[in-house]
C-alpha cells in the first residue's frame, strides 16, 4: 500500500468507499493507477488508456458497492478485485479497438510518468466518480440489468437477450454497447474508437 496511506488496513478502506468518502476513492484511484499501469504500458496502451481503466474500474466498483454485488472479506485484498476488474477492462478496450500490437512496437513512458499523477486527475477522477453516483439511474431499468447480468453475474448475451425480451444475442450486444457509451457520455469519458 502507498505510504501516505490514511487506511490501516484493507476493511477500513472497504468501509471508508462504502461511505463514499472522497480520500478513499482518490486513495483507491492512486493505488490502482501504479497497480495496473506497467500492464497496460507492457501490452500498447498509453498513460491516458490507464486513466480511462483505472475510472471505468472504480465505476464498476461504485456499482458493485451501491448494489451489493461486493462484499469485503479477509481473503481477498480489495485491491487485487480491483486490479482483476481492470485488467478485464483493459482487454474489452483492447478487443474493442481491434489492436493488435507486436512487441516491437511496445515503447515504455518514462518511470515518472508512471509514479506521478497530477492533482488535476484527482480532482477530475472525484468530480466523475460524484457524476456516476447521479447518473446511473439514467440508463433506464434494462441498460442497467444488461451491465448487472453481463460484468457482474457474466450471464452469456444470449441469456441476456431472452432475459430483457431482446430478439437475438446480437441486438443484445448492441444494446450492452448503447448502455456503456451513454454511461460514458453522462460521466465525460472519452468515446470509443
């Protein structure tokens, strides 16, 4: 853990986030941005790739939390969910753009860029985090049981399409995509490629 650390311990984060308060998301947000970053460097992306993992991270988490779909426990640090959630996201990135990189063309930032983040991004990371809290509920009840049953109960697209009464696992891939980009677009993430 980073050693400004105001959280002991790994419950005391977990009740900390659970009572939404701002020093453990930025916490959080810190800790999995050094966390994640050398993968997403060793595999193509770039630093702003990495922000885009770590908030659409600490998203999926926001939502896990407010519908109890996380739980702390002992064996688990909450800090390697997180990075496993990002590593997911950063491989539906990576399909989603259709890369493909060979390792030659892999260049590394320099280690300071890894190691510092600016203010800046914490304050836009706080200010994202409070605008998912309001919007969610503006997707509408069946964009909102898409995103539940396809990240968080990993229900197929097919179950997922006889599910919400959808004709097909196509147009239920279509719809997940319309449900994450509004997501997107009402906490200002940047639109996919």
């Amino acid at each position: 853990m980073l050693a400004s650390s105001p959280f002991t311990n790994q419950q005391l984060l977990y009740r900390s986030l659970l009572a939404s308060e701002d020093a453990a998301f930025e916490y959080l947000y810190r800790l999995l941005y050094q966390r994640i970053s050398g993968h997403i460097f060793a595999t193509g992306g770039s630093s702003a790739d990495t922000k885009v993992v770590v908030h659409e991270s600490i998203i999926t988490l926001l939502f896990n939390l407010r519908h109890e779909k996380y739980q702390w426990r002992a064996e688990v640090e909450l800090i390697t969910y997180m990075v496993s959630i990002a590593r997911h996201k950063w491989s539906e990135m990576i399909r989603s753009q259709s890369r493909s990189l060979s390792l030659d063309q892999i260049t590394l930032p320099p280690d300071s860029e890894v190691a510092a983040l600016p203010e800046v991004d914490e304050l836009d990371f706080e200010n994202r985090r409070q605008l998912v809290e309001q919007n969610i509920t503006l997707l509408g009840e069946k964009c909102r049981r898409c995103i539940d049953l396809f990240y968080f109960q990993q229900q197929s697209m097919q179950k997922i399409a006889v599910q919400l009464g959808w004709a097909s696992d196509d147009v239920a891939k279509k719809e997940k995509y319309l449900c994450l980009k509004k997501l997107r677009q009402l906490i200002g993430l940047p639109a996919w490629k």
